[in-house]
C-alpha cells in the first residue's frame, strides 16, 4: 500500500469515525438498537481501516490526524445536523487542533 492509498484509508477512518460518534449521539445510552448496532459497526470499521493506515504512517502520525480531523468533522456535523453551534473559545480550540493537524503532517514526518 502506498502513501497515497493510507491517506484515502485515513479519510475512510474518519468519516466512519464521525458517522460512529453522530450515531452514538442518537442511540440514547445505547438503549436504541438500530443507532446502537451502527455506532458498533462503524467503530469497528474505522479501528480497521486505521489499523491499514499505521502500515505506512507512524501510530503517533496516524492517530493525531485522525483525532484532530475526526473532532473537526464531527463539530460540523453537530452544528449542522443538532444545532450545537460552539462559542468563540471553542472555535478558538478548534483552529488550534487544525494547525496542529497540519503541523504533524506537513513537518512531523522530516
């Protein structure tokens, strides 16, 4: 598997990542079966598909992208999906969390 094919795995892990915590929020405790059996269809998934990924990126390299990607995304589907606008501060977080995306990525790998 080649540097590109991780990148595609580690989009993949992220949007199975999102889809996990989105479901996760409407399977009420886990009391409702069918959010309940894809949030845990999805977690699984997505552990595999980053499992494919540390193939060729580093664990630390991997896990940090994905967290950080994963967070992003997953506000901006609360914001559109549930209403949950973050304030300023959390905003201010949030742009944190992508610099330091970018700066793993882009300068960690020297």
């Amino acid at each position: 598997m080649n540097m590109t094919t991780s990148y595609l795995f580690l989009i993949l892990a992220v949007f199975l990542g999102v889809t996990s915590n989105s479901f996760a929020k409407n399977a009420a405790g886990f009391t409702l079966l069918i959010p309940s059996i894809i949030t845990a269809i999805t977690i699984v998934l997505c552990m595999y598909a980053l499992s494919l990924v540390m193939k060729n990126i580093p664990m630390g390299i991997t896990y940090a992208s994905f967290a950080g990607l994963t967070i992003i995304s997953t506000v901006i589907v609360g914001v559109i999906r549930f209403n949950q606008v973050p304030n300023i501060y959390s905003m201010i977080g949030l742009g944190l969390i992508i610099i330091g995306v970018l700066m793993v990525n882009l300068l960690g790998n020297n």
